[in-house]
C-alpha cells in the first residue's frame, strides 16, 4: 500500500532550498553580530587603556616637583658625605698629630 503524499515534489524541494538559504541567512547575520561585539569591546578595552595612561600621567608641576625633590635629596646626600669626610679627615689629623708627637705609641 502506498503512503499518501501531501505535497507536491517541486513543493518539497523549494521549502528544503528556502530552509537553506535562512540558515545561510542566519548564519552570516550571527557572524555579522559577533564581528560587531568583538569590535565594541575591542575599542572599548583599547580607549579604556588610553584613557588610563593618559589620565594618571603627573602634569608638569607634579615633574618639576619630582625633579626638585630629587635635587634637594641629592645635594643634602652630598653635603652630609661631605660632612663625614671632614670628620674624619680631623680625627685622621689628630690621630698623625698625637702619632708625631709621641703621646701614642705604636707596638
């Protein structure tokens, strides 16, 4: 016995034909949207970074500040090096002095 068929062959052809090309449809539209979200967070992560260097970047008073912080640290370092050695430059003399007038012997 034969089955009934409810539709004609040409009929079952352009409905399959027509399913392929809403996939197809669908399936560059999806890639469409991705693409789409992919770029939105790509320039999104890439002027969220920007924006944070250049945001925290010190303005120019905040490096000359730095640099004159810097300076004054150095010349201080210095002048207490120098301090140091004067110091010990004098206890050095009077060491030779009490040396060379005999108060200290060497054994």
């Amino acid at each position: 016995m034969n089955r009934p068929i409810l539709t004609e062959p040409g009929v079952s052809y352009f409905l399959k034909e027509t399913l392929k090309k809403c996939k197809i449809k669908k399936d560059v539209e999806m890639n469409n949207l991705m693409n789409l979200g992919l770029f939105i967070t790509f320039v999104t992560i890439t002027c969220s970074l920007l924006y944070y260097k250049f945001k925290t970047r010190p303005t120019e008073e905040d490096r000359e500040k730095v640099k004159r912080l810097k300076r004054e640290y150095f010349v201080n370092r210095v002048r207490q090096l120098e301090s140091k050695k004067a110091k010990y430059q004098a206890i050095k003399q009077g060491m030779m002095q009490e040396l060379l007038t005999g108060k200290t012997r060497l054994i």
